[in-house]
C-alpha cells in the first residue's frame, strides 16, 4: 500500500477497497457503498467527465450542491481524471457565488436541481443528482476509466477561503498537500477503521471533507453523511448505534447542548467529539463535559490554506488549558512572530506562522495575496495567539479582530468567554466600533437568553474584566450572522452597527 503522503486524493480510496472491499465506505440516506463499489463509481465519475462531458486535464468543476454521496463522488471523480474540484457554499447567491465561478474559470457545474437558477448563464451547468441524465444517473452503468495515473503535485482543489474580512480567494490545494493533511489528521484525531463518524457539516467546508470524511476513507472506516447538522437527526443517529465519532462546530455543540431531548438523550455510543472551524466558548465546553463525562474531545484548529488541520488538542489535554487549539499537528511547524516577522517569547501574543507540506501552492489568480501570504518559506496565517513553554497555542483572536481602545489592544476572545458566564447570554460577538474617544469601542453583540439589560451585562462585565476591556455597549440581536462553518461574521457586525 502507497503511504498516505505520498498517495492522490483518489488513490487513497483505491488502497481502502483493495484492503476492505466488502465494508461499507459511504452510507446516505437510504443508499450504501462499499470500498468496491465507490472506487468503482469514482473510475465511472472520471470517464463521465473527460469522455462524455468532454473535459480536459486541469479544466475546473464546481460543485454547488447540498451533502449527499454524489457530492462525494464528484470529487473523488474530478480527483481521478486530473481535473480541479472547486467546493461552492450552497448558500451563496449574486455576486459572492459568481465571483467564485468566474475566478476559478469553471468549465462545468455540477448542481443540484434546486440551486442550478442561481448560477450565472455564462456557465454551462449540469444536474448533480435527483434529475434525468444527472451525473449521480451516468453511474450506473459501470465504465472504465483510462487515464494516466495522477500526478501527486498537480492541483485537485482550489479551496475558496471563508471571506470572512475581504471577497474569497482560491487557496490551490495539491494532492500532495492533502494527503499530508490527511496523515495528520489520522495521527493527531485517534481516526481508526473500527470508528462510525456522521459527517454532518457540508461537505464543501474543507474541515469536514478533509480532516474528517478523507482521512476516514483512508483508513476504512464505516461513515454515515447527512444532509445537515440537525440535533434531532445527531441525536437519533447517535442513540441508534449508528455513529460514535462526530465533528460540529460550537455553534452546532451549543444546540446540541441547549436542545430538549440533550440531557435525558442515551448518548454512551458516542467516543470522540471533534470541535472546531471556530472559538468554543470555555464555558459552553465546561457544560459538554460535565454531561458527557467519558466522551474524548478534541480541538481542532487550522484554515483552508494548510489543509485546514494545524493543531489539535488531545482529550488527555484539556485540563488546565482549556482555551487552547493544542500543538502543531505531525507534518506542521509552527511560530509566534511580530509584525517584523521575528520569533516572539513564549508568553507573548503575535501572529502564527506556518510552514508545512500541507500548505497550498498560493491563491490562484492572485500573486499579490500569495506574496503577502507567503514570506521567507511561512505562512502568515492572520491569527493571533500565545505559545507557551511546553508548546500549546492558545488563539488570542484573528489579527483584524483586536480591539483598539483607547490606545489599549483588546482581545475579543477575552471579553466574550466573560459574557457566556452569564446565564443571560445565549451568545455573543465583540467587536471595535469607530468612536471619538476611544478610536473602537468596544462593543458587545448578544442573542439574550430571557430576560436581560445592556446595563446589567456592562456591569457584569466590569466586575470580571479591566474597565477597559468591558463593553462600552451591549447591542442585542435575534441571531448573529455566521459562515457556513460557523464563524462569526465580524464584518458584518461591524458594517451593520457603525452608523448607529
């Protein structure tokens, strides 16, 4: 068998259906696939799309389409037949959804019937699945693929970033780097072929694509998509025996955790929990581990860019450094530096760097942005964290998110784990709002949780935070807005309040 590392995306599948070609690799819905079967549907995917679909090595597919198996296939397909995936949110619409199609110079959509009106005429589209002659349909009947085995350097993904400051920009992904990312992942996450994961975020996210449904590929395990994240879906899968490994951001553990069914739901199946994508508030982790005492959770931390796995914090970890992302993962050198670039002290904030063969190639299209990225071989990852003496990160907040208050740099992070102490606060996301005085103000953004003042949280704040880092006000919200992996959309917060 070829190591993981230096295997393709698809070839990594192929050595799971020669080890264990009776298992089953892909459950959805009501349809199941064996290592035989999907590596037979991926070489059928490829002849499909270099043979009738008539695409050339290196042209670019997209994908705009909701979790399913096909969604899968497609890009194991794309994969084999020397083709570039490019994973598109299925919530984009407008400009956000035709400026990616138009960077990356799709030659083809796949999409699902009921999103293919979204995308611009300029685009030639074609049915993902749920419709006649659809690429799921073209499966069934069994062809051989021909082709030239792949090239572990050629580009397999272009990874659209989250555009959390600025519009996306195509993070080229090799199978190299990947399939590096994918040997982490298996190392740093206990990943094991007994294991049953329901991957449940989409699947054009790279953190549940590529740190957890790949990688569990790779090894042979049992896995279980669903369609969305859904509490009553998780917890009925979880107490059938149908899955005891899961990977959810925060916001899917807080309504897990805050759900009806949550504390008298029979949970003991479940062995791993996997958080990350972004912050989880200490306290909501406190509650997750108070009511599953035996359950192992691991965080996970990275970007696009690098795979996205960087560091991960183990269960035997947690104690004592709860708000750390853990150390860098196995193929993963990691630093704290200044704005200069030089190494800061254990201890002191700066921004971390990377430099791994997981990195991507650069941003396609975009030389400036790769070489703003890229400097003297790291990557500078626009996260602010503190190592410490032993190695563990602990992320401060992204480097566009610090507060200036009055001259005084304040970490958003510090303040929000203070307001989820308080059982008003459902959720919470402070940003620095332009003002006279302070330069920002900081600002706190709340979905309440019953009854509760502006006053009240300002003064509960100050009690447990220097007079400068509490809010300077408290705005309250139905629901903030997120990316589909769960951040917070801090620019939007930030565009939305600042005329008031």
């Amino acid at each position: 068998m070829t190591a993981v590392r230096d295997n393709t995306v698809d070839g990594l599948v192929r050595d799971s259906a020669r080890r264990v070609p009776d298992r089953v690799a892909v459950r959805y819905r009501d349809r199941a696939w064996t290592y035989r079967e999907l590596d037979a549907a991926v070489s059928t995917g490829a002849a499909v799309l270099r043979g009738r679909y008539g695409l050339a090595a290196g042209d670019r597919v997209a994908t705009f389409a909701h979790n399913s198996d096909a969604y899968l296939i497609a890009f194991l397909a794309c994969a084999r037949a020397g083709l570039t995936h490019v994973p598109v949110n299925q919530n984009l619409t407008g400009e956000d959804l035709a400026h990616i199609l138009g960077d990356c110079g799709s030659a083809l959509v796949l999409a699902d019937p009921d999103l293919a009106e979204r995308v611009p005429a300029a685009h030639a589209v074609r049915p993902l699945r749920d419709a006649p002659g659809s690429f799921l349909a073209e499966l069934a009947e069994p062809l051989p693929y021909e082709g030239e085995p792949g090239d572990p350097s050629a580009v397999v993904q272009l990874l659209y970033t989250s555009g959390t400051t600025a519009l996306p920009k195509g993070a080229m992904m090799t199978h190299r780097a990947l399939a590096h990312e994918y040997e982490s992942a298996i190392d740093a996450l206990d990943l094991t072929e007994t294991d049953r994961p329901a991957h449940a975020l989409p699947l054009y996210h790279s953190a549940q694509m590529h740190v957890f449904l790949l990688p569990y590929l790779a090894v042979g395990a049992h896995n279980t998509v669903l369609d969305a994240p859904a509490p009553d879906a998780l917890l009925d899968l979880v107490e059938a025996g149908g899955a005891d490994s899961l990977f959810a951001p925060p916001t899917v553990w807080i309504a897990l955790a805050g759900h009806p069914r949550f504390a008298a739901a029979e949970l003991g199946a479940l062995r791993k929990a996997y958080y990350g994508a972004s912050i989880m508030p200490v306290p909501v982790l406190e509650r997750l581990r108070e009511r599953l005492p035996g359950l192992g959770f691991y965080n996970c931390f990275g970007q696009s860019e690098i795979g996205p796995l960087a560091t991960v914090l183990g269960p035997d970890e947690h104690e004592g450094r709860m708000d750390s992302c853990g150390r860098p993962v196995r193929h993963v050198e990691a630093e704290v530096v200044d704005e200069d670039g030089a190494r800061v002290p254990d201890g002191t904030a700066g921004e971390v760097v990377y430099r791994s063969p997981q990195l991507c190639l650069g941003y396609w299209n975009d030389p400036r942005a790769t070489e703003m990225a890229f400097r003297d071989g790291w990557f500078r990852s626009g996260d602010l964290a503190v190592r410490d003496a032993e190695g563990y990160f602990t992320v401060v907040d992204r480097v566009k998110d610090v507060i200036n208050s009055g001259g005084v740099l304040v970490a958003s992070r510090q303040v929000e784990d203070v307001l989820y102490t308080h059982p008003g606060v459902a959720e919470a996301a402070v940003i620095g709002l332009p003002d006279e005085r302070w330069i920002e103000a900081v600002t706190a953004v709340v979905v309440p949780r019953g009854e509760v003042t502006e006053a009240e949280l300002v003064a509960y704040a100050r009690e447990r935070l220097a007079h400068f880092k509490a809010p300077k006000r408290v705005v309250f919200v139905d629901v903030l807005p997120r990316n589909a992996s769960g951040k917070i959309l801090k620019r939007e917060l930030r565009d939305r309040f600042a005329q008031r």
